[in-house]
C-alpha cells in the first residue's frame, strides 16, 4: 500500500516526543488513523521499541476500542507481509493481544480486581447499571434529607422553604441536578467550595465578576444581527417594492443594534438594560401582489431570526437587571446556596 500522506499538524501528533502531548481535533479529522500511526511507530522504531503489552490506549467505548486494537493489528499485518522475517513484527502481534486498549471503566475494573485485597473491595465486585445506580442516588437523597430534617438547623428550613411545595421532590430533584453538574469537574467537592466562596465574596464585594462574560456575550449577538440587517438590506437593492414596505423597518433594527451596542462597549449597564425592556419590534410592513416568493419568505426568515437573536439578548439582559436587584437576590441566594451545596456534599 502506498504511504498515507500527513498533514503538517497530524505529523506533528504522530511523531512528538519527550512530554505531555495534548492534541485536539474535530470529528472526521482522523483522529484514530493519526493514534493508530503513533503506536506503531512506538512499537516498530528501532532501536528502543516500546513491548505492545505496555501500551495504554483508553476509549469512550468498547467499539471504538475493538476498531483501535482491530487497526492497529492491520497495520502490524501490513508490514509483517511486507517483511515475513521480521522478528520484532511478529512478537509485537503476538503481545498486541495483552495491551490494555479498553474503555476507561474497563482499565480501572481490571486494576481494582487485581488489587481488591488492599482496598477491602469483595473480589466479585461488579459495576453497577444505571437502574440500580438511580435508585442508590434516590435513596442517598432521601436519607440525607431524613437526617437533616430531624437535625432541624436554620438553613436546612430556610432552604426547603426556598424550595417549597407539598412534596420534598422539588428540592430533591434541585439536589440531583447539582450532582449531576458537578461531575463533570475533575474534583467536584472543591468547584463547589470555590463557588460558594465566590458569591460570598461577590456579595461582600458588590463587584460581579460575570459582567464582561454577560456584556460580551450580548455584544458578539448584536453584531450578529447586524450581518442580518445587512443581508436583509442587500437583498432589496434594486428592488423598490420591497424596500417600500421593508427597509424603514429594517433600518429601525439596525440604529437600535448600534444604540445597544454603544451602551454596553461604554459600560452603561443599567442602561442598557432599560433600553432592552423598552424596545418593541415594529412589524414588517405588508408586501401584497409580489411576484418573488421565495425571496419575500428568505427577508421574512432574517427578520425573525433577527427577532429571536434580539429577544434573547433582552432576556439576558433583563435577568441581570440592575446591579441593586442583583444585590438584593444575592443576600436571599447566598444562604441558600451554602445550605444547598452542603446538602449536596453529604448526599
């Protein structure tokens, strides 16, 4: 077979050596043809090969494991014809066979039998499915919120009354979410910590730290919807049916995208958040006998796109509301949240 051919960047991921390597790429990149290539360089380069059965090479999945050991098998195959007499070809396929090339659960499972005496883990211990684990998490929950309703302290009540309803499901599920949340952190317990620090000190403070984040999010939409404006306005060009009864309205979009622009890039907060509550969208003019259809239903389409893009900026805007009404929320959340959070540390 003749030789693939690499990209500069795919070389790069094949051939580095010598430190921690991190290579991020889409789907479709190829990904696994570039990590099939690594490893049998690694194990097939003269000189120093690394044995097969040293290889650890973890997937999200038991397919996308088969097909990683499957390749690299091939590959080996490849060049065992290539060179019959090749010794270390042929005993690289022979310990292809007890490489740990398996999903992460897999690897971790086999490592806990192999040392289940040092932990005090039973030998037949097996992974839990997800029926099972549901009801252990329900029943964490459910225990949790036993223990703390006995103990009775302030801001246990505070936050079930935060939470109230004629069920203490709300707060659980309110409590599951959380959890869920924050596995995804490599250490939860401590984002969780980190958080409850940060309102406090965002409450003790009156600075909020996710202002630029929200006013740059607002401002990346708004010029957005200027390239609709604009589109919007090229496709009348030439066209006085349509830019009669489209243009002004259109024109009106574009001046208020400028007019809340400035407000936000000039850090006239408060401001900006009066002018989102206060704007309405004019509706388009009517546009009866046009010839073009389909052209009259793509300007249609930018303009409710435009509505829709501008609609969630004021929403944005409006749940921030004023630094004052954020103040207020925050003496009302922050004890909440710190109960909460500890709720979720026990469960």
């Amino acid at each position: 077979m003749p030789e693939r051919k690499w990209t500069e960047e795919q070389r790069q991921a094949i051939e580095a050596e010598g430190g921690t390597i991190l290579v991020s790429a889409a789907a479709g990149s190829g990904k696994t043809a570039v990590l099939v290539e690594r490893v049998i360089r690694l194990i097939t380069r003269r000189g120093n090969p690394i044995p097969a059965d040293r290889l650890l090479v973890v997937t999200f999945t038991k397919a996308a494991a088969a097909e990683m050991k499957q390749r690299i098998s091939s590959a080996l195959a490849e060049r065992i014809a290539a060179e019959p007499g090749n010794q270390l070809y042929l005993e690289q396929q022979l310990l292809l066979s007890r490489a740990h090339i398996c999903t992460i659960h897999a690897f971790c499972g086999e490592h806990l039998r192999e040392n289940f005496e040092r932990l005090s883990l039973s030998p037949d211990f097996r992974i839990a499915d997800d029926a099972e684990i549901e009801l252990l998490k329900q029943a964490a929950v459910d225990r949790v919120l036993e223990e703390e309703y006995e103990a009775g302290e302030d801001g246990f009540l505070h936050l079930t009354e935060f939470f109230a309803s004629r069920t203490d499901q709300l707060l659980a599920d309110q409590v599951l979410e959380v959890y869920e949340f924050i596995r995804s952190h490599p250490f939860p317990l401590r984002w969780l910590d980190e958080q409850e620090a940060r309102y406090a000190e965002t409450l003790e403070s009156g600075v909020f730290p996710w202002r630029g984040t929200v006013e740059q999010d607002a401002l990346e939409a708004l010029a957005y919807c200027g390239i609709l404006v604009r589109s919007a306005l090229e496709e009348m060009e030439g066209d006085p049916a349509m830019s009669e009864s489209y243009r002004q309205t259109f024109e009106g979009d574009g001046f208020y995208l400028s007019e809340l622009s400035s407000l936000l890039r000039s850090g006239k907060w408060d401001e900006a958040v009066c002018s989102a509550q206060a704007h309405r969208f004019p509706p388009l003019k009517q546009l009866r006998k046009y010839e073009d259809q389909e052209k009259k239903e793509r300007v249609g389409q930018l303009r409710k796109e435009i509505k829709d893009e501008l609609s969630s900026v004021k929403e944005l805007l409006i749940r921030c509301s004023s630094e004052e009404m954020i103040l207020e929320d925050l003496k009302k959340i922050v004890p909440v949240m710190k109960s909460l959070f500890q709720v979720v540390k026990r469960v």
